[in-house]
C-alpha cells in the first residue's frame, strides 16, 4: 500500500506552498469575525448620527444565534468557495506539469493518487475548520453566552461533510480536464450545478446545502434533521471520487 | 527484454505506429532511431504503461505492458524527454519518495540516494528546490529517478537531445556506465549520440520498425562511401550539388551551404569522376575528402528509402 | 453602546490582525524568493500590503508561477 506515502507527500506539498496556511488562515478568521460582526453590526448602524430615533430603537439586539448564522453563512459561502479554489489544480496541474506521468511510472496506482489528494484536502479542511471552530465557540462564548460544544461540534461535521462534497465533485472535474484553465473552468461549473440544484425548492431538500440549516437549528438547540441530504452528501462523495477513478484509470496521462 | 510484435497505436485517423515490430536483447544498450513524429515517444510511453497501444503485442521483462502495470514498475525505469519534479522538493527528497514507494527500508533509501545523488553528481545541490534546477541537472535527476529501484530496463526518451555539449557528454556517460547492469532502450534522433554509445541500432520511420541490426553489422551492410567537399563559395556548391545528384553513381547528395556530402553507389567510378564534375562546374574547392562513414549516413539512407516508397 | 464601550471589545481583533499579518508576511516572503510571477512583482507588492487578507490570498492562489 502506497497510499500513505502518497498521503504524506500531500500533506507535505500543502504545507510548503502554503496551501495549508491558506485554508487555515481564511476559515479561522471566519471563525473569529463572524459573532464579531454580529455583535458590532447593529452598534454600528445605531452609532450611524443620522439615524432617526425611532428606526435606530427597531434594530433588534443582537443575540447568539445571529453569531451562529453569520458563522455558517460565511462558511457555506467563502468556506465552499475556499474547497473549489484549493482542490480544481488538484490533478490538472500534475497532468500539466508532467509530475503525474513521472509518478505513475513507480508504484503508485491511479486510485491511490486520487485518494491521497482527497484525503490531503480532507486534513486540511477538517483541521482548518477546528480551528475556526474553535474560535468561533469561544468569542461566542465571550460576546455572547456558551454555546453547546457537542451540537455546535454537529454543526462543523455537517459543514465539512458539505465541503468534501465539493472538493470530491471539484477533484472530478480536474480530472476530467486536460489543463489547468480547464479544470478551473469545469470546477465553477460543477460549482453552480450543486449550488444551484440545492438552492431549487424540493429538490435542495436533498442537497448538501441543506445541511448548513440543519448544523445551525441543531446548534442552537433545535432540531428539524435533513438525515436525506446527509446521506445524499456522503453518496455524491463516494460517487464523484469512484468517477474519478474510473476516468482517470482510462485515461493517458 | 523487451518483445514488441505488430504494436498499432491510432489517434483517431493518424497512425503513430503502425505495425511496430521490435525485439530487444537482456544486457544491451540499444539505440532508438529515428525522425521527429516517427513514432519513438509513443513506443516508450507504451511500454511504461503509460498509454495503450490499438493492437498488437508489447512486452517486457514477459510482462504485458498493458496489463501488469504495477509490477512492470518495479522492473522498469524510465526517463521522459522533459522530466517533470516537484518544484518545492529537494533531489534528496524526491529520491527518498521514490525509494518509499518501492518500499525500500530507511536506511536503504538514504543510502541509495546519497549513492545515486553522487553518481549524476547533484550532491552538493542535494539540498536545494528543484525548483531552480537547470535542464542538465533535472535530466540527471530524472536518470538518478529512473535508476532508484535498481530496474532492469531502464526506457529513456531522447535522454540528451536537450543538453548543452558538456552537459550531452555528461549524460551519455553515465548511460555507457550502465552497460552490463540493465538493458537500456535509449531513443533519439540525434545520431552520433546513439553511434557513440549504443551496440544495437532500430531505426523507425512512420510507426514501423525499418531495420533493426547490430550497430557494426549496420555500417557494414548500409554504410556506404561518402566524399565531402568543401566549396569556396555556396553558389558554386549549389550549382555543383544540383549535377551531382543526377549522376547514378550518387546515391545521395546532402548541402549545406557550402558543404557537398555525397553518398555512392560506385565507389571506383566515383572516384574517377567525382573531382572531374567539381571541375567541369567551375568549382574552386577548400576541402576534399572519402569520409568515413557515420550511421546518420546509414540513416538518411534507409529513412530515406522508406519515405520513398 | 458609548465609544468607550467598543474601545473594551477591541483587544478581540487582536487574533484576527495577526492572522492577518501572518498571511501578509507569508505571501510577501513567497513574493520576494520567488524569480517570477504571473504579471508584474510589484504590482502583486502592491496587492498584498494594501488590499487586507484578499490580496495575499488572491496572490497564493493567481500569483504563483510553477517553476
């Protein structure tokens, strides 16, 4: 099995061209800034001097589930953005760059290539969103009152699953392209097909961007589960990753 | 070593082999041959098992290039004509992946790329990025990679042809030094390389194997006399190439400004009239010589024949 | 909520800053080592000291060149 020395150059690879500081550094400061700027907004706008007395008295206070909200906005939004980003060179840029051809000439078998990738940007999503996590529960704790660690720590296991949905469908679509410029430009399709096919009344009930409501209602105490759309997650993951590979086993690099 | 029967490879109306017949003896350094789009990358890359062929049969070590992909990895090394590294990682590093992945132990890979690292002399930049390596340095590093796991075959695609003169010599080198460790199929298109290093020659031509022979047994056969004459002036020379190859004792007749190469048929009445014609064109000559003649002689020869037909 | 009131919370941007900084002095240390970008040095320079977290960013993932 080579997968783990496969794995190891990744992480490796990740770490020195910064990649890794990149997904850290982008998801931690959500962390941070999210029950921030939940917190500040509404004193901002009411400090704006013009503002009439009446309208500044509407603006509700702010209170621990717009820090919540805010922080699964901004993650199903630049969090998602962040997973297409990092993962669309993923395999295009070794086809490009000849490495792959050089690396599938030792015992690497194509399967463990992919897998590897995958489970690289796996490490550093889960790691990196940890981190914001963190971060987030305890500025929240902080500005605001203690959130439950273990429903809040739902949360981020959905909003990762959802991530991994996007780098298995992002890792594809590099797979599929010959170059570069091609794989970024089939990544922010796939990017908008998901997106867009979730956002659609019925059938986003199915759909991963279902789980960020889901990881949020739970966070905050509730309940209303979107057991559907977790198990249709781990399904366009195990199917997009198995398509990879039957694409890439065929094709020659 | 290597078996290659009747290898077909189309990329949708274009033939890049067709037919390739080819068969490589255990121990030999065998000489690749032939012009650009001839059909020589496409080969090797079958053989790595990197790209299958449409047809036919390629085989090495009696394992089938397409099937036994992994295991054909262990046996063989191979050394693409640009070789592409990871520009963050050091010579040492890559080495040391590679020797994991041929599952040697710890100690075997540090001593195995220390020793490989001193034979294609990257140990004092053993430390560097690859990154900014020159292309004489990343062809080394691609031999020292193709030689981590001690294959025996080792498949390099015009190893040289990219190489400053110094950096050439350099190369073809360390590929004579291998001579009785591994079989080593070596492409090119550059001939005096292939002559200098290589004891078995197979010259390809539009996906076919034209001829495949013992490099001497090769000049005997083709080699045929050649004069070269150098002209005063690239006008004359011209002028006198030009009724040269109208003679039927000129097989061929190469220019090059002023320089008159001329392969024959009949060496005695070449010889009784070669200097007569330069003198009936008015030719003043700097230089005139029966040159010894080299295997891109033979090449021209045979490639040319082909094309012919 | 008075001036003074937000003054307390500010130490809270602290982690945020650094981080910040953290990915500023990253992209500018990759910048300066590195022989050639994709458009002009300077300019991604200017990208990444003035355009706050975006730049650097933009600049790791558009700005590098393989070598």
């Amino acid at each position: 099995m080579n997968f783990f020395s496969v794995l190891r150059k990744e992480l490796t690879e990740q770490w020195r061209t910064k990649r890794f500081l990149i997904v850290a550094a982008v998801l931690a400061a959500f962390g941070l800034t999210s029950p921030l700027l939940a917190k500040f907004t509404p004193e901002l706008l009411k400090s704006i001097p013009d503002m009439p007395a009446g309208l500044a008295e509407m603006i509700p206070a702010p209170t621990v589930a717009d820090a919540v909200g805010q922080y699964v906005k901004n993650m199903s939004q630049f969090g998602i953005l962040l997973a297409v980003l990092m993962s669309m060179g993923a395999v295009a840029q070794e086809k490009e760059r000849g490495t792959a051809a050089m690396m599938l000439a030792h015992p690497v078998s194509r399967l463990d290539f992919l897998m590897a990738k995958f489970a690289a940007l796996a490490v550093a999503f889960a790691v990196s969103l940890a981190v914001a996590a963190l971060g987030c529960w305890y500025y929240t704790l902080l500005l605001f009152e203690p959130l439950a660690w273990g429903p809040f720590l739902a949360l981020n296991g959905l909003m990762l699953l959802v991530f991994l949905v996007y780098i298995a469908v992002t890792l594809l679509c590099s797979t599929l392209a010959r170059t570069q410029g091609a794989a970024a430009g089939l990544a922010f399709a796939g990017l908008v097909l998901v997106a867009g096919v979730g956002s659609l009344p019925r059938v986003g009930e199915y759909f991963p961007g279902r789980l960020f409501e889901w990881g949020m209602v739970l966070a905050l105490g509730g309940g209303d589960p979107a057991w559907p759309a977790f198990w249709v997650s781990l399904g366009m993951i195990a199917a997009a990753l198995a398509a990879a590979w039957l694409v890439f086993r065929r094709q020659e690099v | 070593m290597i078996q290659i029967e009747n290898l077909h490879k189309h990329y949708g109306s274009i033939r890049a082999l067709d037919g390739l017949d080819m068969t490589v003896e255990a121990g030999t350094i065998f000489g690749f041959l032939g012009p650009n789009g001839a059909g020589k990358t496409t080969t090797l890359r079958i053989l790595s098992g990197l790209a299958r062929g449409t047809a036919g049969r390629a085989a090495v070590a009696g394992l089938d290039a397409s099937a036994d992909r992994r295991a054909l990895s262990r046996r063989i090394g191979c050394l693409p004509e640009e070789p592409a590294f990871y520009p963050w990682m050091t010579p040492r590093e890559f080495l040391d992946y590679l020797a994991r992945l041929h599952g040697l132990s710890s100690a075997d890979r540090s001593r195995q790329t220390r020793e490989l690292l001193d034979l294609v002399s990257l140990a004092e930049a053993g430390k560097r990025r690859i990154g900014g390596f020159s292309r004489g340095m990343r062809q080394r590093l691609g031999l020292a990679a193709a030689l981590v796991h001690k294959p025996e075959v080792l498949l390099l695609d015009e190893p040289v042809s990219a190489l400053d003169p110094i950096g050439r010599k350099e190369m073809l080198t360390l590929i004579e030094d291998l001579r009785g460790q591994c079989t080593v199929l070596m492409s090119s298109h550059i001939l005096a390389d292939v002559e200098r290093v290589c004891s078995v020659v197979g010259i390809i031509a539009r996906g076919r194997m034209v001829i495949q022979s013992p490099r001497e047994e090769l000049m005997e056969r083709y080699a045929r006399p050649v004069f070269e004459a150098e002209a005063a002036d690239a006008a004359s020379a011209s002028r006198w190439a030009d009724r040269l190859r109208v003679q039927p004792w000129a097989a061929a007749v190469k220019l090059e400004n002023a320089v008159v190469r001329v392969t024959v048929n009949d060496i005695a009445r070449a010889r009784r009239e070669i200097l007569p014609s330069a003198v009936a064109q008015e030719v003043i000559l700097r230089r005139f010589e029966e040159a010894r003649p080299s295997l891109e002689d033979v090449f021209l020869q045979l490639v040319g024949k082909e094309a012919a037909q | 909520m008075e001036l003074s009131e937000i003054q307390q919370y500010l130490p809270f941007l602290i982690p945020v800053i650094v981080i910040e900084l953290a990915l500023m002095i990253a992209a500018l240390v990759d910048l300066l080592k590195r022989e050639e970008t994709r458009g002009p040095k300077w300019a991604w320079l200017l990208v990444i000291v003035l355009v706050n977290f975006i730049g650097p960013i933009v600049y790791f993932v558009i700005g590098r060149k393989d070598e």
